[in-house]
C-alpha cells in the first residue's frame, strides 16, 4: 500500500510517521462546536499487544473524552481526528494545548470557560462524584446536575473578551453556563456550554458539556494519565470528509485492533444530509465481519452516541466479552507491522499469484511489492529503502549460495531489514521440511536485532520473524 498523504494540520508525531500531512491555507471564520454533548459507556476491548490499538474519529471535544476512555483498556499506537470543517480541528488543537498547559482539572476548565473561580466553586467541583469508569456524560433528558451548575456559575468571573479573542465565538454568561453563538454543520446555532452534564429539559436550547466528572475529568488520575498519553501518542488531524477518506484510514490500519469514533454521524439526521456516511457502516461490517479466505479481517469497533444508536453487528459493535478472530496470515502481518518503519518500504515475493491477487499493491501500510526476479534491479540502481520485506523466500531461491546473497544484498539496501520465513521446528512444520531454523538464520545473517514470531494453527511459533538493524 503506497504511503498516504492528507491535507490537516501538522503535530510533530512521537517515533510514527505512518501519513504525510501538509498544511493548507484556508481562514478560519469561527464556525464550530465549543463543546459537545455525546453520551457513551465504553466496555473493555480485548487487547493484542501493548501500544497496538488505533483510534479514529471525528475531532469534536469529546473525542478527547473517548481517548481517556479506550487508553484506559488498551495501549494507542496513534489517534487520527477528521473533520473537514478546518475551525473544529483548530479548536481540537487548542484543546489539546490547554490540557498539555494546565496541571489539574479545574486549572484546564478555567483555561477553557475563560472564567475564575472563587473558593466555594472550587469546593463545588472537588465534591463532584465521578461517573462510572468508561462512562462518558453527555445531553440526557433528565439530569441531577442543574442546582450545581447555576451554583458554579454564580461563584465565578466570566471574561468574555478573552473568549471572543481565544475562540472567535460570542458568549455571554447566563444563569447555568454560556450561551454561545456560531453557525455549525449541525444547525444547532445557539446552545449552552456547561460543565456539568445538563438535561435538556432544563434549558430553553441545548446544552453542550464539559461533562466534568467523567470521561478524562472524571478525577485528577485520569486527567493527568491524558496529558501524558497526548504528550507520548502520535497524534493526526485531518481535514476531509470522514466518509471519504474511511476506507483508506481502515486499510491503512489493517493490521491494528481499531476503534472508531463516530458521534452522532450515523444517525438518520446526518445520512439524510450527507448520504456517503452510511458507507462508514457498509464497510465497517463487511471488512469487521469477513473471514480468510476474503481480507483484510478488520478488528473494529464503532463507538457511537448512545442517544442516536444504530443496530450493528456484534463483530464491531461496543459489547463486553466481543472476539474478533483472526487468520494466521493477519495475526503474522500484525507482528510484522510492529517493525515497519518508514515511509519507503519494500516488500520482496516469490509468489506470482499474490503479486496477481494484489493487484501489485502490497498489503502493508507505505509498501510497494517487488518480485524477486526483479529485486536484482533495484540492487544494481543504488536504491535504498527504509523497511525492506524479505517474505518467505527461502525456498524460492536457487541455491543456499544464492538466499545468502540475497540476505546480504537486503541488508546493505536498508537499516531496517525484516526476514519472515517459516520455522522448521515449529509444531506445524516439524518433519515436512518447510522453511528453516533459527539457527540456520544466524549462520547466514548473524544474530538479529529482534526476534518474533508469528502463531499457527496449533503453536505459537509457525512464522519466524527476525529483524536485522
């Protein structure tokens, strides 16, 4: 799969370039969403490796609440936001930036409200029970926040010119939180920002939250295990319609456990408007459902407003206790892709039918396919790759003499060499003669930088995996 490149704003990533991002020049008119107002339950993913999970979604502040939520059961290995309104991905910055800037909870809700508070609100906030693990608070019809809230807002200092000149957004503090102004793709144009969750029954329009005491406000813990998970996770902001670019963020990401946040996106409403997001939901199930012989098998998950939920498969649906098998194949590709690095890579075959079924893409993120017949070519041009593949070519070679030749023809071509090959000793090759051994590897390359394994049918060490840096 070739490297893919997005128009979004640049956040230096920590040790991952998996995209290209390029900035664009487009003015911000400050039309956004100041907050947000989703309501979700969480349940614990089944993990596959530590730091391996992939989270996507829509750039609304509570996509930030869902990153506190998901790193609580599963290690991120990168987040990717989409919105292609440009303002609401400024503001996912801004947001991120106050949260790295602020050193506890009440500290960041000041930074973000624009507004003081006196002793008792600060009182008022440190009493606030937290929510349920993997709760996140939202709109609901019926809420037991309202008193505090008006209480809150009469106990601090509201600085209304700092917020115009911060967020380009009129507000005014009202009796239980700031009416605000802004036209948004959702049509609800004026709304109330809260810190608390608030029922809609007790405002004249819809009230936006915070939700202080859930979600990564649920306790100073949580908050400051974010701020050093948006400090340490490579982080991408996209500018585009999500619909649009699903499929390639799903292929690229293949061979990561993936969860999906969607807001309220697929409800009736938005697909009535915007009919292409219903094939977030036909995709999703055909690629989260399919098995080998058909790939890719995608282990995903669509997190969706619990307000607006739509019926999904159990293979990608939020559900305790949810399994996702996978096939030998993608099980070994997901160890291998723990070792690409890079944005050239290379993969090197022996087998002319994959080259055909694959249409000469390679199925690995930022890698192009080579046969080996052709592999003396690149050789004899000087090129230089970041990753090289060398996948299961032992014996597609003439000779001994001759897969020795190639090990160290690969090597001087990339400082990131992997070698998968089939292990002879393993449970399901033992005394068929296919493949090699560790052994036989080091004779022939020296000892590896890294050595994993990819499982079998009935061991977990069918596939070697041996890099060389």
């Amino acid at each position: 799969m070739k490297r893919l490149h997005f128009q979004g704003i640049s956040i230096d990533p920590v040790g991952d370039d998996h995209y290209t991002v390029s900035p664009i020049a487009e003015v911000p008119s400050g039309n956004f969403y100041f907050l947000s107002n989703d309501v979700l339950s969480l349940q614990p993913q089944p993990q596959r490796h530590d730091s391996d999970t992939v989270l996507c979604g829509v750039a609304n502040p509570h996509f930030f609440h869902v990153i506190a939520l998901a790193a609580r059961t599963a290690g991120l290995k990168r987040i990717v936001a989409v919105d292609y309104n440009y303002d609401q991905l400024l503001h996912f910055r801004n947001m991120r930036d106050l949260i790295l800037a602020s050193d506890n909870r009440i500290a960041f809700l000041q930074r973000l409200f624009k507004v003081t508070f006196n002793a008792r609100a600060i009182a008022l906030l440190n009493g606030v029970r937290p929510a349920k693990p993997g709760q996140l608070r939202g709109g609901v019809e019926k809420d037991p926040f309202f008193a505090l809230e008006k209480e809150l807002w009469s106990n601090l200092t509201f600085d209304a010119a700092a917020f115009q000149t911060s967020y380009g957004l009129s507000a005014e503090a009202a009796e239980a939180g700031l009416l605000v102004n802004s036209r948004t793709v959702g049509d609800i144009d004026t709304y109330y920002a809260t810190m608390l969750c608030g029922s809609r029954s007790d405002y004249p329009r819809w009230p936006f939250t915070a939700a202080f005491g859930s979600g990564f406000l649920r306790d100073e813990a949580t908050f400051l295990r974010l701020r050093q998970l948006l400090r340490q996770t490579p982080l991408y902001l996209l500018h585009g319609d999500l619909a649009r670019l699903y499929p390639e963020l799903l292929y690229s990401n293949r061979y990561h456990p993936m969860l999906v946040w969607c807001s309220n996106l697929l409800c009736d409403y938005f697909i009535a408007k915007h009919p292409a997001i219903e094939e977030i939901v036909t995709l999703s199930c055909r690629l989260g459902t399919q098995v080998e012989p058909v790939f890719p098998e995608q282990d995903l998950v669509l997190l969706q407003d619990e307000r607006t939920r739509r019926p999904l498969p159990e293979a990608i649906d939020n559900r305790r206790g949810r399994r996702r098998p996978w096939s030998i194949h993608t099980r070994t590709f997901a160890v291998v892709c723990r070792y690409l690095r890079g944005g050239n890579n290379l993969e090197v075959i022996g087998v002319p039918r994959w080259f055909e079924q694959d249409g000469g893409e390679s199925k690995l993120p930022s890698t192009s396919y080579c046969m080996l017949e052709h592999f003396g070519a690149l050789l004899g041009g000087g090129q230089r790759f970041d990753t090289i593949l060398l996948h299961i070519l032992s014996g597609h070679c003439d000779s001994p003499d001759h897969y020795r030749r190639l090990l160290q023809d690969a090597r001087r071509m990339t400082d990131n060499l992997i070698v998968l090959e089939h292990n002879r000793l393993s449970k399901d090759f033992r005394g068929t003669g296919t493949g090699v051994t560790l052994e036989e590897m080091r004779d022939l390359l020296g000892a590896e930088s890294i050595l994993d394994y990819g499982s079998g049918e009935r061991c977990a060490d069918r596939n070697l995996i041996l890099v060389y840096r």
